[in-house]
C-alpha cells in the first residue's frame, strides 16, 4: 500500500547528494565539442582555462566521469537551503478538477530567490580555491547575478556584473540585492568595453541581450588574470552542478513510490530544465526507465521551436567558443519580454543533442498565457512565481487539463526554480492590460540564422 503523500517531501540533510550527476556520461551519442574561436578546433583545457576556472574547464570537457564528487565546503554551504522541498500541488490539482498527481520541486527557498546559487557557490567555489581575485559574469533576468554575487560575498571575491539593459531597468531592486552582496552592476551593452561600444554603435537603442552582456563579461574577464569568466547557464558544468535539483526530486518521489509520466522545466540557456531531467534522462538512456520530456521556452525567443541545429558562437561578440546547438543566431536579439532568464539565443549542447534524437519535446508559449498561469497558480499554491518558471507552469496545467478530458491519471513534475517578488513591473503590466505578446517573424528568424559561421 503506498505511503500517504504530504504537501511538502523534505529530504533528512543526511540525504543531500554527495556528488553531481554527469548527464553526458550516460549519452551514448555524445554532444559535439566546443571549438576554438579562431581556430575552429576542438578546444583544449587549456584554451579553456583561459576564460574559466582550471576545474571548470576540466568539468566543462568531461563527458565520460558519470558523477564527480560536490566538494565538502559546497556541501556545507548547501546545507544552508537544502535539501529543497519537494511538493505536491493538492490545491491546484483541485482547481484544476483533474485525474492527474502535480509535484513541482521548489528552488526559490533562498535570498537569491532561485536555483542558480547551486552553480554559483561551486563556481565561486573553484575560483577562491585557484586563488583568483574575483570573477565576471552577465545576468538576463537577475537572478544568477544575485546567485554569484551572494557566492563571492561568501568566498570574498570581487563580483563584476553585466546586466541585460532592459531587466536593468525593469527590475531595480534585483540590481539592489547584487549590490548589497558587494558586485558592481553594469547596464549591458556599456560604453566600458569595446564589444560594448560596437553593439551600441550599430544598435544605438537596443535593449540588450544575454549574447551581449556574455560578450561584455568575457572580455572584462581577460583585461586581468586574476580574473575569470561565471555563466549561470548553457554550460555543461552549470547543468552538471544543477543536477542536484533532479537528484533530490527523484529521492524524495522513490521514497514515495512515485514515477513521474511528464517532466517539464522552462528553457533559456538550460540549466534548470537540465538539472531537474538529469537522474531522469540517465535512467531512461540506460533502458530502465521510459518518461516524456518537455522543454518549454518563450514564443519571444524559439530557439528549439524555430531554431536551428548548427555551430554557433556563444556570444554576439564572437569571442566565446562556439557550440553545436540549437539556436536563432548569435546576432538575434530577443524582444525586451519579462522571462528575461530565457532571451538566450541557443540552447545548451546536451540539451539541444538530446532533443536531435527526439528524446525530448519542445513547446513554446506567450508571455500572456504564462502570467495568466502564474496568477492562477499563485492564488491556490500561496507562492508568486517567476516569469521564467511560470512557462513550466502553463505546460503543466495545460497537460492536466488533457488528462482532465481524457480521465488518464499522469503524474507530472515540474521545476519551480523561482519566486517573482522582483518582477511586479511585469505582473503590473499584465493586471493593467499593458502586455503584448510578440513572436518574431519567419524574417527575423532568418536574418538571425543567416549570421551563422560557415564552417
């Protein structure tokens, strides 16, 4: 007989993962390498190590160890916010009248108000132990500039923020946070570097974009060597490190005997879809397991939708390796919408191959129907979500409301990776009427496209 469900799963913190889980480690179609810049080679550690950390480098390149050791102090500094609650949605499946188990895993239990601390505190981790001075990193819609700047508050390292121009100046009190913890925040494109002043020179009233502000803290990074270069997201070290969300959420539903049917997570650069699917997609590669995979990303920003699977530059700068993904072309920028954390113009490479061979779905969706889901989950589940997560929660509601009609009895997962008390400029535009929902055209996406490298 199966053990009653509580509202919220805790884990004991004896039960925190003591080592990530290496996706690409179980692919047997391995994602394709990162190439140099200027050579187009296979790029070495040592190229690598030039822009990151040496131990990041290395996880970067990793594609063979299946899990690699959370070192202790990481642990320890975890132990502060997690293990994270796993919770089971009674009141929105009530509201929603259907057959089908909702759990959603929740990552938004801490200052910086999302999963990105996880990687944050392991890059920073590394940075101290190398004995760097501080690091570089941008930010779209906040939150992994909040995560790195509490990361090198703790290790005591200088933090230089690249902030995404438009969430610059839709959410002030995110920029706030990141000052308090020590960073200096930086509206992207700058005048302070020379890519800057290139993109503001051709697009004198842009509102900037992720591949931008990457660009920008790139090349801030290597005007000093005591410096190097965080991302919150694309990597394959990020997913690594957010592979403790998946891992806990699959211990606390084993301790249930609870197989979830649909996974879903919201899509940007990857990291948190990443993160959450990783013990998951893992079993499923091994054949022990069968599950459906969704990816849900902004009708604003298609990458996996509309995009295209190629070699493509990381940057819009040009200066970052370049990655097999899917992507709408380095030089595409995104319209100024609210899931700021998802204007990325490509998807991560373990994603993006994962989806080539059609182990995962893909979905995209308007920002109107996004905070309409978002309100009405915060109405019967108590928690304000983030733009970015309430993607993952319109798919999820929408996937009950197909059980709803079908009377199939689906357990669905999805991720909560953060709370929207920074973002009541965007709930305000939606309340007054004021928000639009904008889906670039079959020109756009192919100017984007048509920046692509020949190689």
């Amino acid at each position: 007989m199966q053990k009653e469900i509580p509202y919220k799963i805790y884990l004991e913190e004896t039960e925190l993962p003591k080592q990530w889980l290496n996706l690409r480690a179980f692919m047997p179609h391995k994602p394709a390498p990162l190439l140099h810049p200027q050579t187009l080679r296979p790029i070495t550690k040592t190229e690598l190590s030039e822009v990151f950390c040496e131990e990041l480098a290395k996880q970067e390149l990793d594609d063979t160890t299946p899990y690699i050791d959370i070192p202790d102090e990481v642990r320890n500094f975890y132990k502060m916010y997690r293990p994270a609650p796993l919770i089971r949605a009674y009141f929105l499946e009530k509201e929603l009248d259907t057959p089908a188990k909702i759990y959603y895993k929740f990552e938004g239990n801490n200052t910086s108000g999302s999963h990105k601390l996880n990687s944050a505190i392991a890059q920073a981790y590394y940075a101290k132990a190398q004995g760097l001075s501080g690091v570089t990193t941008e930010t779209g819609a906040g939150q992994w500039g909040t995560a790195l700047s509490m990361a090198c508050s703790y290790f005591g390292l200088d933090c230089k923020v690249f902030m995404v121009k438009c969430s610059y100046e839709q959410k002030p009190f995110r920029r706030e946070v990141m000052r308090t913890y020590g960073a200096t925040v930086t509206p992207s494109p700058s005048q302070t570097t020379k890519i800057g002043r290139e993109i503001l020179a051709r697009f004198p009233n842009t509102s900037g974009s992720l591949g931008c502000a990457i660009s920008e803290a790139v090349e801030a990074s290597m005007q000093s060597e005591s410096y190097r270069y965080a991302l919150g997201s694309v990597l394959n070290q990020v997913l690594l490190h957010q592979s403790i969300i998946g891992l806990e959420a699959k211990t606390a539903l084993d301790k249930y005997s609870v197989k979830p049917d649909v996974i879903i997570g919201c899509a940007g650069g990857g990291s948190n879809l990443g993160g959450l699917i990783a013990p998951f997609m893992a079993e499923q590669l091994q054949g022990k397991a069968k599950y459906r995979f969704i990816a849900v990303e902004p009708a604003s920003c298609p990458t996996l939708t509309r995009g295209k699977y190629a070699y493509d530059y990381c940057d819009t700068g040009k200066i970052c390796p370049l990655s097999k993904m899917y992507t709408l072309g380095s030089g595409f920028i995104p319209s100024a919408s609210h899931a700021g954390g998802l204007r990325y113009h490509g998807m991560t490479s373990t994603l993006s191959e994962l989806y080539h061979q059609g182990l995962m779905e893909a979905r995209a969706v308007t920002q109107t129907s996004v905070f309409s889901a978002a309100e009405q989950f915060a109405r019967v589940e108590g928690t304000l979500p983030a733009p970015e997560s309430a993607h993952a929660i319109r798919v999820a509601i929408d996937e009950a409301l197909k059980c709803k009609q079908t009377g199939e009895e689906k357990t669905i997962l999805f991720g909560l990776t953060g709370t929207g008390y920074f973002d009541m400029m965007s709930y305000e535009k939606f309340h007054d009427g004021k928000m639009t929902d904008y889906i670039p055209s079959d020109e756009e996406i192919a100017n984007g496209l048509a920046g692509l490298p020949t190689l």
